[in-house]
C-alpha cells in the first residue's frame, strides 16, 4: 500500500480556546509561534481577513536560503480549525498542507499541529522506515511550536504531549486519492523513493 506522508504533535495547553485561536490564526504571528524557525515574515494578499481560499505570502529562511511561499487557506473553522496549503507565489497552494486544530480537553486545549506531505510512500519495509523517520524530522519541529504557543498565553509548557508519524487524515482527504493499481505500483514505487530521496536530503543539509 501507499500512503501519504506527514506527521503531527499535539499537547494540552491550559488556557482558553480564545487566546490560543487568537494566536494560531493570526498568519503575522507565525514568526513567532514556528518551532522551525524558518518563518520570518508574513503578509496577506489583498490586506483582507482571513478566510477559506485567502492567500497569505511567507518569507522563509532555511538553511542559509531566502525564498517565499504562498499559502492558501483550506480549512477556516473559527475557533477550532485552521489549515493552509503550501505554494508558490505564482501557483499558491500546490504543496503540502498544515493545520492548527484546537479541541477544548479537561482544564484546557489539546492543540494539534499537523502536516501532510504531497510525497507518498509505500507502507511495507524498508520505506516504512524512511516515511518514519520523514515525520520524525517533521515532529521535531512542531513540538516547539507547542512550546512557543505555551509561553505566548502565559500558560505552563504543554501537558500529555503526544507524536504521530502519519500525516493527519482532515488533510489528507483534501489531496488526490492514490489509487495505484497492481501494474503502475513499480512506477509508483520507483516515484515515491526518489521524492523520499529528496525528502531525506533536505532533513540531512
């Protein structure tokens, strides 16, 4: 089987849902809120609040390159979901997908940060490592996000804290179905590795 690749950390944080929305949806704070750091500024297209298909423009920083996404707004279900996917200027919201989701828990908030990737991995051994060990990379990332969103509302560092290395199946759903019948699966296969190739030497730079 092939799957989609991706990852997700969620932890409960104890403030009101309110406080945490306020953050998580304010695309400017980003900066701010990214454990990855890669994030440096964030502007909206057009000036207008954010909603389902508004476009937001990220200057990014990684590993010594300067370059510029263009997100697209997919899910804006105020003050539980928010999720955006990656693009490029000229084409916004071709690429991966990541989403904030708040869910009220005990005293507090489980907040979800998750990812997934448009690079899709058979499940059976040795690619079962490879798409771990992708997410693994991915996780290490959001965990200080969560960290990050913690210390903004002025709440103890995040409580029950728990990794996923599949890619969250909300986002998920909103990329292409991969249907791959018995006679295309070496193709796939073949396609798949080299995307995880391109994958694992990003992580590794």
């Amino acid at each position: 089987m092939i799957r989609y690749t991706g990852a997700s950390v969620s932890g409960r944080i104890n403030a009101p849902i309110e406080a945490i929305w306020e953050l998580v949806s304010d695309v400017e704070r980003h900066p701010q809120i990214a454990g990855s750091g890669e994030v440096q500024a964030v502007t909206i297209r057009g000036g207008r609040p954010l909603t389902a298909g508004a476009v937001f423009e990220s200057q990014q920083f990684m590993r010594g390159i300067h370059y510029v996404t263009a997100n697209r707004v997919v899910i804006w279900d105020p003050p539980y979901r928010f999720a955006w996917r990656v693009g490029l200027p000229s084409a916004p919201g071709i690429a991966q997908i990541w989403m904030f989701h708040l869910q009220p828990e005990a005293n507090g908030v489980r907040v979800t940060n998750g990812v997934a990737l448009i690079y899709a991995l058979p499940t059976f051994f040795p690619f079962s490592l490879l798409r771990k060990k992708i997410a693994q990379g991915y996780a290490s990332s959001m965990t200080p996000t969560l960290d990050n969103l913690a210390r903004m509302v002025n709440a103890p560092p995040p409580a029950d804290v728990r990794e996923v290395t599949e890619p969250p199946a909300e986002l998920t759903a909103l990329l292409p179905p991969l249907i791959v019948p018995g006679a295309t699966m070496i193709a796939a296969a073949i396609a798949a590795v080299a995307g995880a190739l391109a994958i694992r030497r990003r992580l590794q730079r």
